[in-house]
C-alpha cells in the first residue's frame, strides 16, 4: 500500500509569531520503499501548513495519509477532515503524547485573533482520539475518512521501529534536516 507521511522541521524560538520561515517535508512510500519526497516551506505560527501539506498529497499518489498530531509549524492548524475533504485520501493523525487542552487555550488566546479556530480544531480532535496499544507505548490516533478498526490496523502495519510509521518517520527525518540546512544557509 501507498502511505504519505508529513512532518514540520525544526525552527529557532524567536520565529515564532511569524517572524520566520520553517518546512514541511511529505513523503509517499510504496510497500516500505520511498518513492516521492517534497517539501514546502511555511511560515510559523501563520495558517499555511493545511494549504502545503494537501497541496503536497495532492501531486503524490498514496492511498493514505499520516499527520504527525495537528499541530504544525508553531502552533499552526491542520485539519485532518479538511485534508481528507480536500485529497479524498483516508487521513490517520498519530498524537504520542496527551494534550493538554487547558495550556493550549490559554496559549493560543494570548497570541492569536484567530484562537478559537485553532484551538475549535485542536479540542475537536483531541477529544475524539483514543488510545492504541503498540509493542512499544500506547499512542492515541484520529481517523478521518477512514473506520477507527481500518485505522489501527493500517496505523499498525505502517509502524516497524517504533510507533512512528514509518512515513512520519522518515518525514520527520527530511523536514529536519532540510530546515537546518535552510538555517545554515540563512534561507
């Protein structure tokens, strides 16, 4: 099976709030084997990553989508939903760690006008995300256009490390490294 992964890069501190620029890599594995990689370049904090990633995932040919969490580039917003809507590709966002909603809304109601879109998007996801059970911890995933049994068992098959699929795994990886060569660089 075909799976996209995609994941954001590393960004200094002082580019929060706008003032600079981070990555979002994509990459599509066939059975396993990398067969497309990409990445677009988003600007932190603002409201660009939804736009990349389902622009990404709509010049490669997976059959299914991974999102690392919903958060993205700061404290950026990705509907998997609006991703599936957009693609017609089953989304499967992986969270590892419990949110905390509370930390979150206050965080985001400080520094955004546009708050409570986010954190509606955020609250919404995260309160419908259950728990899986993995050889190595227990993850909590999301589906979207796809039945939460299909999920976990594509979620499963996808994991062969560590409970990371492999996708976001190798995403994560590319967005890296890609954004710290960009920093060196001073791009």
């Amino acid at each position: 099976m075909r799976v996209e992964g995609f994941d954001d890069g590393f960004f200094p501190l002082d580019f929060k709030g706008r003032r600079g620029t981070t990555v979002i890599a994509g990459v599509e594995l066939d059975n396993g084997v990398l067969t497309r990689m990409g990445y677009g370049v988003v600007v932190v904090d603002a409201r660009d990553s939804e736009r990349v990633i389902t622009a990404m995932s709509k010049l490669m040919t997976g059959e299914l989508v991974f999102l690392d969490g919903v958060t993205y580039s700061g404290f950026d917003v990705v509907d998997p939903d609006a991703v599936h809507a957009e693609t017609g590709k089953p989304v499967i966002v992986v969270q590892h760690h419990p949110l905390n909603l509370e930390k979150i809304r206050e965080a985001l109601s400080k520094h955004f006008p546009d708050w409570a879109e986010r954190f509606r998007v955020i609250s919404r996801v995260a309160s419908s995300m259950t728990f899986v059970e993995t050889p190595w911890k227990p993850v909590q995933i999301y589906p979207a256009g796809i039945s939460f049994d299909e999920a976990v068992d594509l979620y499963k098959r996808n994991c062969i490390y560590s409970p990371v699929p492999e996708a976001l795994r190798i995403a994560d990886m590319a967005a890296s490294s890609i954004s710290r060569l960009r920093l060196l660089q001073n791009l």
